[in-house]
C-alpha cells in the first residue's frame, strides 16, 4: 500500500539532497567551468577562423586551449 512520505521524511530527504550538492558543489562549477573555456575559446578560435580565413586551425588551437583550461581547473577541484 502506498503511504505518502510525512513531513520528518521530507525534511530528512531536503537536507540530505542540500548536504550532497554542497560536497558536490567544486566540482559542478569545475564542471560548468570546462564547458564554458571550451565555448569561449572554441568560439574565438572559430571567429578568428572566418576573419583570418584560416579554418580550422584557429578553431583546433582554441578548443585546444579551451580543453587545457577546463580540465586544468577540474583537476585543481578534485585536489581540494
């Protein structure tokens, strides 16, 4: 039979999803961080690419540095 979870098993689920996301919190934003570096520098890459008329290899050499960046800062997270 089903029983709906009272307000102590509620409070007790909130709190333990609030404790997770702060221990996982460094590592999200390293997460957000590695995507961001790829997006910024890829898109520079790709932008200097069609000015310069050089594709791809700005492109690889952005997304390159972008990938270094994030996973440097990633690594850096998992450290602490």
């Amino acid at each position: 039979m089903n029983r709906l979870p009272s307000t102590g098993d509620r409070a007790r689920a909130n709190e333990a999803l609030q404790d997770n996301l702060q221990r996982a919190e460094p590592r999200i934003v390293a997460s957000y961080a590695l995507v961001g570096a790829l997006l910024l520098f890829g898109g520079a890459g790709f932008a200097l690419d069609r000015w310069a008329g050089s594709s791809p290899w700005a492109l690889l050499v952005g997304l390159l540095i972008g990938f270094l960046i994030g996973f440097g800062n990633l690594i850096l997270s998992l450290r602490r």
